[in-house]
C-alpha cells in the first residue's frame, strides 16, 4: 500500500470517476491510475469500484466505508508534512486561503497587505467560490483558512470562528427618487420603509451569498413580495446594473465606497434587515503552521492561537 495507490482512489472518487481527469489531476498516466487502484484492490481484497468495462461507474459498499478512511490517512500524511515544515522552513510557505467575492474584495486587502508586511517569505494563493465552494475547498484539504457569512457552520468537520457583523446598504444612482426620500425622512428622525423599498425593482445577491437570506426573511415576514430582477454573486456587478437603472441595489454595507462609488447614493438598511455575521473556518483535525494562526489573528484580532485551538477541541462557545 502506498500514497499513491490511495490518491487514485481518492481523486477518483472526487473527479465523477473520469480516470482521465484524475491521470492530469496526479500528474501520470490513465494506465498508471487504473494500475494503482486495481493494486489496492488486490491488496485489500475488496472491489472499491464498480465497472463498465474499463470505465469507474461508481463506489461500491466496500468503497463507500474505504473513502473516508483513503482520505482520513491522506490528511494525515498532509499534516504529518506541515509538521514537519513549521521546523525545518520556519516561517516560510503557502497559504491557501478560500473566500467569497465580498470578503476578497473589500475585507481581506488591508488584512493580506498587513499580513505579508510582518510575513514576506510566505506566499498567498487566494481561492474564490460560493460559500459552499470555500466550505468544500476546506473539506477536501486544498485551503487552509475559508471566510465567508453563509454555509461554514453547516459542516461537523469545520469549525467556524466568529469575526465581525456587518450589515447592508440600499444603493441607488445620483438624483435617484428613494434617495431624497430617505434623506427627508432622516431629517425628521425617520427612516425608510420595507413597504416603500418592496415598491422598486430590487438587484441584490444570490440566494446564499452575502446575506441573502435575510433580506428574504424579511420581506417574508412583513409579507412583502420582494421582486428581484436581477441577481449576482457579487457586489460589483450589482452596482452596475444599478448604475444602468435597472433597480435598486442592496448590498454588503462594506462594498460601498463613498469615494469609489461616486456615481451612486446609499442608504443604511440596518433597521430593515437583520445583523449578518461573517465566519473564518478551518478543519477541525487540521495542523495550522505558526503563519496560519497569525494570519488568523490578523484578520480577527480576538482569535488568538488559544482561542482557536480551544475552538477546535470543542470546548469553545
């Protein structure tokens, strides 16, 4: 039995079974693949796939109860490695960090460009997803840190650190109706309401991304049909097409600018839609090198290496 052998295995499995996208995947060849799973088979005594032919078609019983051990010993020997690395290149390698769009764009610049000032010899390689992707690139072992609001504490395997709250702002273009509005009602120490927002077309996020979730709920209870013309992943693409006129926009209060976005008006939303709490994961059975808990840190400022590894253990809140 050797890494190898369980590697086949394991990207067969993660790659729908196609042993050409695993051979390019492990960097061999498609006889090389069958070869080293056939070989663990035999070793085993078990068929750990079924076949067509030559061709994987899915896991077998044997297999569905063999994977998750194959993948257990593999991020093991990754953490066996990482072990090895915090002694003998201290303070020097990667980190993998997975991220939604909002947070890559408007939360982790000041943080990786602090980061790296205090961290030169450790290289960043940043991943973006929906947060069930930053979850996913987590579970199977290709990031080392994931932050995203949505979908992180969905996972036993990850534990997911608080880190701030935010909430989101109406934006509109220059001269826009609802920006007066908002502005006379300030004036007289009101603010604007769900009924008179529902009236607009509304461009905002895609369900599970950025808070969704709770824009829904809110227009839920307060039985409003909330009339979407336009959703997207990202907070950039939507104060375009708002910029176009296409609707009202609501966004991550952090992705407007007031310097940047000079072509647009906001209007604070926090009394319309509830708090949204932006998390940082990490396998729970992960090794974390020194720079992984630093830039932890500098991220969060109260989660220090204690506080995560007292998380991880499960005695945190």
């Amino acid at each position: 039995m050797n890494f190898q052998q369980l590697r086949s295995v394991r990207e067969a499995q993660r790659r729908g079974f196609n042993l050409t996208e695993v051979a390019l995947a492990l960097h061999t060849s498609q006889p090389g693949v069958s070869r080293q799973i056939r070989e663990l088979e035999d070793e085993l005594g078990i068929e750990i796939f079924h076949r067509a032919g030559k061709r994987l078609t899915g896991l077998t019983e044997p297999g569905r109860n063999v994977l998750p051990i194959v993948e257990r010993l593999l991020h093991e020997a990754d953490n066996l490695k990482r072990a090895g690395d915090d002694y003998a290149q201290a303070g020097s390698g990667t980190l993998r960090i997975a991220a939604t769009h909002s947070q890559a764009r408007y939360a982790l610049p000041p943080v990786v460009r602090d980061f790296r000032a205090a961290h030169p010899d450790v290289t960043l390689h940043l991943q973006q997803g929906s947060p069930q992707q930053v979850a996913r690139l987590l579970l199977d072992g290709e990031a080392d840190v994931g932050i995203a609001t949505e979908a992180l504490t969905q996972y036993t395997e990850l534990v997911a650190l608080p880190c701030y709250r935010w909430t989101h702002n109406i934006i509109v273009p220059l001269g826009h109706p609802l920006a007066a509005e908002a502005e006379a009602l300030a004036a007289e120490g009101q603010v604007l309401s769900l009924a008179r927002l529902a009236q607009f077309p509304i461009v905002t996020y895609e369900s599970g991304y950025t808070g969704r979730a709770h824009i829904d709920d809110a227009f839920s209870k307060a039985g409003l049909e909330l009339n979407v013309v336009l959703a997207a992943m990202d907070a950039d693409v939507i104060k375009t097409y708002v910029d176009l006129g296409l609707g009202v926009g609501i966004v991550a209060a952090i992705a407007y600018d007031e310097q940047r976005d000079q072509h647009l008006s906001a209007i604070d939303a926090r009394h319309l839609f509830a708090d949204n709490l932006t998390r940082l994961a990490v396998r729970r059975d992960a090794y974390l090198r020194d720079y992984i808990y630093a830039f932890i840190a500098t991220f969060a400022a109260p989660l220090d290496r204690a506080t995560v590894d007292q998380a991880r253990s499960g005695h945190g809140d």
